[in-house]
C-alpha cells in the first residue's frame, strides 16, 4: 500500500449529537474527532497563519457544530460549521494527522488556552 493510499479516507460521518466526526481510512484506521478540535486546529490562514509563529489561538468553539461537509476533488473537504467558519480544506492527508495526534495536539491545545487564561 502505498502513503496516498493510507491517507484515503473510505468513510466520514458526523456525528451531531455526539459532535464528532468519525473517519475512516484505507488501511483500517479510524478516529472520532471533536467538532472543537476540528475547528481550532483548522488548516486555514485565519488559524494557522500564513507563516510559522503566526498562528491564531481560537477559544471558546466547545459548541461548535459542523452543518455541511463539501469535496473537495478526490484529496479533501471543506468542513462548514455553525459558527460561519468555512475556510480550511481538510486533506485527507491533514485528517490522519490529526487523528494520529490527536492527545498531543488537544494537550497542547489546553496547555496554550491555560496559559492564555493568566
């Protein structure tokens, strides 16, 4: 199998009660992420930047909600959430990584918010 293949996603559903989405890729792996988690680590220049050191801490999305997946060709989608934020393409590539990830990046999520909060 080759490492486009493994970042394939096979299924994606969402998940609105428990705000998640569940992704499934190719080679059997699959992730439950958190609507908020989406949202704050969006892949978009409104969140990332558009260089290192750059990025935006967004807070206060613990009840976001995603009311519209659109594709984006055969690579990503364009995840809409109720807060009007549209901008990221979510790779699929992105969407492993984040999956992978996930209790570094939430960690670190929290450790920023925390400090932020002194």
């Amino acid at each position: 199998m080759t490492t486009s293949q493994q970042f394939q996603a096979v299924e994606i559903k969402v998940r609105t009660r428990s705000r998640v989405l569940e992704v499934a890729f190719e080679d059997g792996a699959r992730f439950q992420l958190p609507f908020e988690y989406l949202r704050v680590h969006s892949p978009s220049a409104e969140v990332k930047g558009h260089g290192p050191g750059q990025e935006v801490l967004v807070t206060g999305k613990q009840n976001v909600g995603i009311h519209g997946i659109e594709p984006v060709g055969q690579y990503a989608v364009k995840l809409v959430f109720d807060d009007g934020h549209d901008s990221g393409l979510y790779s699929w590539k992105y969407l492993r990584e984040l999956g992978d990830s996930y209790q570094q990046n939430w960690a670190r999520y929290q450790a920023r918010v925390q400090a932020a909060q002194q």
